[in-house]
C-alpha cells in the first residue's frame, strides 16, 4: 500500500502542469538588441511584486506562525534545491548582522550540501531521503518552522522533508511559483506567488528567484520586528562588522540620546557593542 501511495504521488507531480515552465512569449531572443532583451526582462520583472501584492494574506499567515513558534524560543528553517536553496541561505545568512539575532537562529539548508551553494550538485535535489536528512542534523524539532522553498513545487528533496516533518507535528511552511502545487499540499503555511512563464523559457532564476527574494525579505523582517528587533524604523540590533555599519550606528546613538558629540557617542556605541545597549545603559546611568 505504502508504494501505491508514493507511485502515485509521484504520478501526480509528473502530470502536474507547471506555469513556470511554459514557453516564453518572446522568441528569437538571440536577435534582440542589447537594449530590447533590457527592457524585455525589465518588463517581465515588473509584474512581480503584482503577483507578490496578491500573496500577502497567505505571506501574513506563515509569517504569523514563525513569529509566534519564534517567541516561544523556536528556530526558522528554510530548505531548498538551487536556486530556492541559495535564497534560503542568503536570507538566513543576512539575519544575523542585520538584527543581531544568533547564528543557528535562522538556517538555510541546500540540497547537495555547501558545494551547492556555488556549484550545481547533479540530482540532488531529486532524493526523497536527503531532505529530512539534514534537517535531523540540527536536531529539528515541533518548536520550529520549516519552510520548504520551490519555484516549481515538485521538488522532492523539499516536499519529502515537509511530509516528514508533518508527521512529527513540526510547523511547515512553503513558497513556491505555481498555482496548486504539489508542495503546497506538503505545508501548512503555503505561499503561492504565480509570475508566469520565464523570459527565458524555464529559467526560474529569473522572475520566480526575484519572487522568492520578495518574499523571504518580508517574511524575515516582518519576523524580527515581531521578535523586538528594530525599534522605530532602526536596525537598533545590528551587528558593527564594517566603517560604514559603525558609522550608521554612531548615527543612531547620537539622535536617540540627542547627542551632539560623534566621538562620545561612537566611544559608547563600541563599548555596549549595539545601538540598544548603548542607548539603554546611557539612559540608565542618567537615571541612577
């Protein structure tokens, strides 16, 4: 019975009619001039935040979820296969300087592994095992999220591992750019933003990779402003990894604390070591 079940999903994801992968409705592409392949896929890009717009109550739902599995002391996974999975890494990657937060807090899981990231790993995204695989090796568990990321919604590496974490009670989630997709089934949270056919022909890289960034900005932002990461419109929480971050942060001290003196307020940026610490330790020691 279990293979019947499996032979027949499988059945259903090879019927299943994929709108990012219909033919372009430009050809001859290799005749275009410089400027009208431009402003061709310039073109294109624009209906993207459209389809995104369109999205938003179901974005609203999933980032909802993570932001309460978060406050509870749960992590956000994302996993993925080529591109998908190195949005997913980029995302979770940016987290931490950004708001502060823990490395571990966030992660960003590839199929193929760390060689993926910068080079394609032949079928790897085509294991129905490998995907609750490494997920396992960070020791996931029901109070995390886990959000499955596929243009084309088929994946198995990823639909595998939203069925596996679904039988273990673990909260799923899944962004994908096709209409009733097969890994919208596997989550309980799915996005669907449906761009349409490639300006070049299957390539997802393009308005459904732009897509997918949309959407893993708005989820992990709306998150972390939930977590109490940003006060006002500030990144009061970011880390100082650079001149200009230090910069920005010296910046925000001095108009918190109404600070007319950069070096005062640069010597207790670098001592509380964030935006928040130092503008909570100047105000309590003006206070004591």
């Amino acid at each position: 019975m279990v293979w019947l079940h499996i032979t027949y999903k499988l059945a259903l994801m090879s019927s299943f009619v994929k709108v990012t992968e219909q033919p372009s409705p430009y050809r001859n592409l290799e005749k275009m001039s410089v400027e009208d392949i431009l402003a061709n896929i310039n073109k294109e890009d624009k209906t993207v935040p459209q389809a995104v717009e369109k999205a938003i109550p179901a974005i609203g739902k999933l980032a909802s979820a993570i932001s309460d599995k978060m406050l509870a002391g749960g992590r956000l996974f994302y996993i993925g296969a080529g591109t998908s999975g190195r949005l997913g890494i980029l995302d979770a990657s940016e987290c931490p300087p950004t708001f502060g937060v823990p490395y571990g807090l966030v992660i960003g899981i590839i199929a193929g592994g760390e060689k993926a990231i910068t080079q394609a790993v032949e079928f790897a995204e085509d294991s129905t095992e490998d995907g609750w695989a490494d997920l396992e090796k960070h020791f996931v568990s029901d109070k995390d999220v886990v959000v499955g990321l596929a243009a084309s919604g088929t994946t198995p590496y990823v639909i595998s591992a939203l069925n596996e974490c679904r039988k273990r009670g673990i909260t799923t989630g899944s962004i994908s750019c096709n209409p009733n997709s097969p890994i919208s089934e596997a989550a309980d949270f799915p996005v669907e933003v449906v761009v349409g056919p490639e300006f070049v022909t299957g390539s997802t890289r393009m308005k459904s990779g732009t897509a997918q960034k949309l959407v893993l900005n708005m989820i992990s932002t709306t998150v972390m402003i939930q977590l109490g990461r940003v006060e006002d419109n500030k990144m009061v929480n970011m880390q100082l990894t650079n001149t200009k971050l230090v910069d920005r942060g010296v910046k925000m001290v001095m108009d918190k604390l109404n600070l007319h003196d950069y070096t005062t307020a640069k010597n207790l940026l670098m001592k509380y070591g964030s935006v928040k610490k130092a503008v909570d330790a100047a105000i309590t020691d003006t206070h004591a």
